[in-house]
C-alpha cells in the first residue's frame, strides 16, 4: 500500500518540477499538495487524484512530447531518445494512474445486496 503513495507522490512531483521550469508556481504547489489528500481514504477524492493524474498525463506530458519531437526535428537533430524518455513519463504517470484504485477498500457487509 505505502508503495502506491510513492508512485503517485513521485508522478505529481513530477508534474510540479514541470511547472517550475516554465514558470506556473500556482500549479507547481497544487501539484506537490493533491497526495497529501490520498491521507483522507475517500473514494471520491481518489478519483479526483486519478483524474488529475490523467489530465497531466494526456494534457501536459502529451502535448510537450508532440512539441518537443517537433522542435527536434525541426532543427534535424536525433529525436528518438527524446520519445523514449517522454514515453517513459508517460507510462510512469499512467501506472500511477491506475495505483490509486486500490487504496481504499470496499466495506465488508454480510447482509449486502449488492456485491
């Protein structure tokens, strides 16, 4: 269990070292403070992490991996490390992703309806 708040601290870590590098600190401290609410075991806030998880994986990291393989190959420079990297960020910030759906677990009803 410890283990998945480290990946997903690492991702949002992650996230906010790219924000300081351009400047956003606003989201840079959002970013370093949203695993502190996986603390709080609510299965409605883990969702909330997991998209925002989502949301910086297809909405920052794609689009900088698109802009930034762009730019190389613009300037005729070799790109492919650069899309192995990026890929890499990609698929570390989608397996965190996926590590928050089992942090809370569901409560055990014997006289439940539905199971």
């Amino acid at each position: 269990m410890w283990w998945r708040l480290v990946f997903i601290t690492l991702a949002y870590i992650l996230l906010a070292a790219h924000f300081i590098r351009y400047g956003q600190i606003n989201l840079a401290v959002l970013c370093t403070m949203l695993p502190l609410l996986a603390l709080l075991k609510n299965n409605l806030i883990n969702r909330i992490l997991q998209l925002g998880l989502l949301a910086g994986t297809f909405g920052v990291w794609g689009v900088v991996t698109f802009q930034y393989i762009d730019l190389r190959i613009s300037m005729q420079q070799d790109w492919y490390l650069l899309a192995v990297i990026m890929g890499s960020v990609i698929g570390f910030s989608l397996f965190s992703s996926y590590c928050i759906n089992g942090l809370v677990k569901p409560p055990k009803h014997k006289n439940c309806l539905f199971r």
